[in-house]
C-alpha cells in the first residue's frame, strides 16, 4: 500500500524578477502513512516550511517545483492545477498554521467563520453550519461554546485561538494533518495542553498528522518518526527515541546539544558578592476595570523581587500570570495601581524630568519580535543610535564610531550597518536590537521573551551573546520567559509568576532544580521532554 503523503527527490526552487530560479529544496524525500505522526525538524532556512508548503500546493510567489514528485494518497499531484488542490485543501488535508490571528478574520465571529469552512466543504449550510461549528469548538476543547461562538478572535487567548483553528481543520475529517509551528507562540502549560487535546482528536479520528517544529523535543515527544532537514535536504530520519537519544548526524547533534530541556546546563556567570540592586520592584499591584462593567481584575498582586548588579533575574509564568504587564511598569510604559518601582534608587513614577531621563538611560528593552521591533525602512547603523539620537548622546561622529563598536560587540560585521532589516536573518535581528538596547550603556536591559521566536540553535546563539555580554560589560538583566528551560540556562535568580501573584521566588538552582511550589513543578512537567 502507498504512503498516505509522499514526497520523492522534492526540488522547489524561487525564480527572482529575471527568471533566475534558485534552488532552496534539494531532493527531498518524506512520507507519511495512514494514522502515522512525523515531525519535522530543522532551523530557520532548513527548507521545512517550504517543504509543508509544497505538500499543500501552497508554495508563495514565484515559488515551483523543480524535480520529484508531491503524491498523495497515490495520486501525483506535481502539476495539479488549483482547482485539485481546493478540493483536497480541508476536506482530506487539513492546515492548523502557526499564528492564529493573522489566521482568523478579526472582524468576523469564530462560530461564523468554522460555519464558513463547512460551507466551503459541502459539509453544512445555514443552522445546521452554525450547529455544528458549536460542536466542533466544544470537542476542540473551547468551553461554553455557543456563547463564545458568538465572540470575535480578539477576545479568545491565543491558546483558545488555536484551538478554534484546530476546530476548522479537522471541521472535514480529513485523513492528514497538517501542523505548522502550532504552538510555537504559546507558553509550555498551554501548549501542551493544546497538544494533549490534538493528539486524542486525531487518535479518535484515525488522522495521520505532519508536525513542522524547530523543538526537537516536543518532535520526539509527539511524533512516531522524525524527519530531520538542514539546509535543503533531508539530513537524517528515523524514530524519535533513537533520534533523540543516539543522533547519526553531526546537524541533528547540535540540535540536541542547544535544545535546553534536552542538553541542559548553565551559562549564566558566577553572581557578585553583596550586590546593589539595580532594579527594586516593591508590593507591586496593577488593577483593570473590566470592560462594560464596574468590576476591577488584578493582572499584578502583591509582587517584589529585585534584580541585583551584574546578575539576571528571571520572570516567568504563563500567559496571564502578570510578567509582561509588570515588565511594561518596570519600562514605564504603565502606571501602577500600587506598590513602587526603583531604578538606580530612583523610582521612575515619583521624580522629576530629569531624573526620569537619566532612568530611560540606565534602562533599555529588547523585545520578543526582532521583525516587530525594528523599523523597517530605516538601516542598521540609524536603529542602532536612535537612543543616542534621542537622548541628545554624543555627536553624529562619535555615534558613528560607538555603532561600529556595537556591532563588533554583537558578533555582526560592520557591512551590517548599511543594511535594512528585511536582508537580515532573525537571529541577526535581535543581534542588532541588542545592540540598540546597548548603545546608551544602560545598567539594566529588560528581554521580554527576547528568545521565543527564535529557532533552537540561534536561540542557543543569543543566550551566548547575552551571558558573554553581561561578563564583559557587567549589565543586569531582567529576563521574561515562559520557558523555564531557558532560565536554567542564564539566571541566577527566578520568580515564578501565577495569575498575578508571586508563587516562588530564590536562586536559580533552587528553584529550578528543587522547587517549593506545585505550579512550578507543573511548569517544569510542561517542558518537552522534560516529564
């Protein structure tokens, strides 16, 4: 019997605007059977994207096969044109993408838009469409159904967001599924949550399932069989536990070697003795009013903790649990409720002008998006002295020379500063926005999730390039994480966050290695591979 999907010596190549092709997919060949789970794996440019791409008919822009065969189900789909290819879209291959908003219209309701993938398909129309939609969502997991049917994306966390678009995709039956980066965005408790539930439905369905991931741990825990692709090719493939634990491949053991749950192990430098705390976070309380209503929330209860000279302190919890909004008052970027915030033994919330200035100095932030938060039409050199500029630093020699010793700091050649953002990588991204964060020799940088989107091995790369610097220049670091794998890596101090209130809190090695609290031991547990 054929495999259920097929892909023999795949070639894609990307044709420019004078017809030249190049070739990014070099003889690729993978499959999948009926009711099987693969995962592939492999960094960004390894071609594994392109490869679900063109399993899907899907490949953007000037993007063709070149070579080899895309079957499915024994039928050569190669030269299908689009109408095959919307037949078999949804109804026998399903798609789960990897950012749900940018995947849910914002202005339509969810039970309306699972309705329209039922009208597409044939499946449903009119009620019985919006029924059904209420049905899928309650077996996706998404509770009160009916009544949250009627909501718009905006309204749902992205783990609900995800499994409204896990409800689409499997609204058909079809017999693969296709995932893409499903829960790349979301912290480890929700993510393996959504998967938990993903696995069952396809379990119950029979539904084979494709996973695309750059976590090598979450493919060795999901999949049958790992499919490992490096630049273009296929570089090794086999079942997840003989991969994971015995790696043939010189590329799949660097992946396991800068996998944190996997290899383990800290970077972060010895801290110093008797610090002076940089940054003094007391009794902090952050209040909302609920929208439509007289009721207040708290997003941030009660919490202190401090962050020492020279040392990290880490952050973490999950989503709603308080980190990014007392990341946003520590940045000034809030106002709290109550409670105090000190930098320098200056509290930014209670001072004059000038003081506040000298506290956007001593503080810089890198943050989670390096394709977010650089300015796309401006070079490297202009975003990298724009808080010089800014805060009136210097002359525009001087700041030329300090962008030169800047990208010289962050390992980029000094070329990089007449380049644009869109002819970088993401790693080189967020090498130029730690630069930035740099430029005005800040005692204290605040990374919100400056690491999560990032694939394994460059991820492995910045966390290098952010302990190095921090030995060479003595700057602290306050760095939000949900990922407590990578908080083993580079902290000295962590505080646990849950729904707004301080749950732990001491040294990295306590509280990673032996922690006090139930939700801590739960989010170590959530961790691929990590129980």
């Amino acid at each position: 019997m054929s495999a259920l999907l097929e892909l023999r010596g795949l070639r894609v190549g990307y044709a420019d605007e004078r017809g030249a092709v190049t070739e990014v997919l070099h003889g690729v060949d993978l499959t999948v059977d009926r009711g099987e789970k693969v995962a592939v794996v492999g960094g960004s440019g390894s071609g594994k994207s392109t490869a679900a791409a063109a399993a899907l008919g899907l490949l953007p822009g000037g993007g063709r096969v070149t070579g080899g065969q895309v079957r499915y189900d024994g039928e050569d789909l190669t030269a299908a044109g689009e109408a095959r290819w919307r037949a078999l879209r949804g109804a026998r291959i399903g798609l789960v993408p990897q950012d749900p908003m940018s995947n849910l219209n914002p202005v339509h309701r969810v039970g309306a838009q699972i309705a329209e993938a039922l009208t597409a398909h044939g499946l449903a129309r009119g009620r019985a469409a919006r029924d059904r939609a209420v049905e899928l969502m309650a077996e996706a997991g998404i509770p009160d159904p009916a009544r949250r049917s009627r909501q718009y994306p905006h309204e749902f966390s992205g783990g609900m967001r995800q499994r409204v678009l896990i409800a689409m995709a499997l609204a058909a039956e079809p017999d693969l599924l296709l995932a893409d980066e499903p829960t790349s965005a979301l912290d480890v408790t929700v993510q393996r949550r959504i998967l938990d539930h993903l696995a069952g439905l396809t379990e119950a369905r029979g539904t084979a399932m494709l996973l695309i991931t750059h976590d090598l741990a979450l493919a060795a825990e999901r999949a049958d069989r790992v499919v490992v692709m490096h630049e273009g090719r296929v570089v090794e493939t086999g079942p997840a536990g003989r991969i994971l634990t015995a790696p043939a491949d010189d590329y799949t053991r660097r992946l396991v070697a800068a996998a944190p749950a996997i290899g383990g192990g800290t970077r972060a430098a010895p801290a110093p003795a008797a610090p002076e705390p940089v940054l003094v976070v007391d009794g902090l309380v952050r209040e909302f009013r609920v929208r439509g209503s007289r009721e207040r929330v708290r997003a941030v209860d009660d919490v202190s903790f401090t962050v020492d000279a020279g040392t990290t302190t880490a952050l973490v919890g999950e989503s709603g649990s308080g980190k990014t909004t007392t990341a946003r008052i520590v940045l000034g970027l809030d106002r709290p409720t109550a409670g105090t915030v000190r930098v320098g033994g200056t509290d930014p919330f209670r001072s004059s002008r000038r003081e506040r200035a000298a506290v956007r100095r001593a503080m810089q932030p890198v943050f989670q998006d390096p394709y977010g938060s650089l300015d796309p039409t401006s070079s490297v050199a202009r975003i990298v002295d724009e808080p010089l500029r800014v805060l009136r630093v210097g002359d525009a020699a001087s700041r030329r020379e300090r962008v030169t010793e800047l990208l010289d700091a962050v390992a980029l050649p000094a070329a990089t500063a007449s380049r644009r953002p869109d002819e970088l990588s993401g790693g080189q991204r967020q090498r130029v926005a730690i630069a930035r964060a740099l430029a005005a020799r800040p005692g204290l940088v605040v990374c919100d999730e400056a690491v999560s989107a990032l694939d394994v091995l460059v991820q492995d790369q910045i966390l290098e390039l952010l302990t190095g610097l921090q030995r060479d220049l003595g700057v602290s670091l306050l760095f939000i994480t949900h990922d407590l794998a990578v908080v083993g890596q580079v902290a000295h101090r962590v505080v646990v966050l849950r729904a707004g209130r301080v749950a732990e809190q001491g040294p990295v090695d306590q509280v990673v290695g032996a922690p006090a609290a139930d939700y801590t031991r739960e989010l170590l547990a959530a961790i691929p591979g990590g129980g």
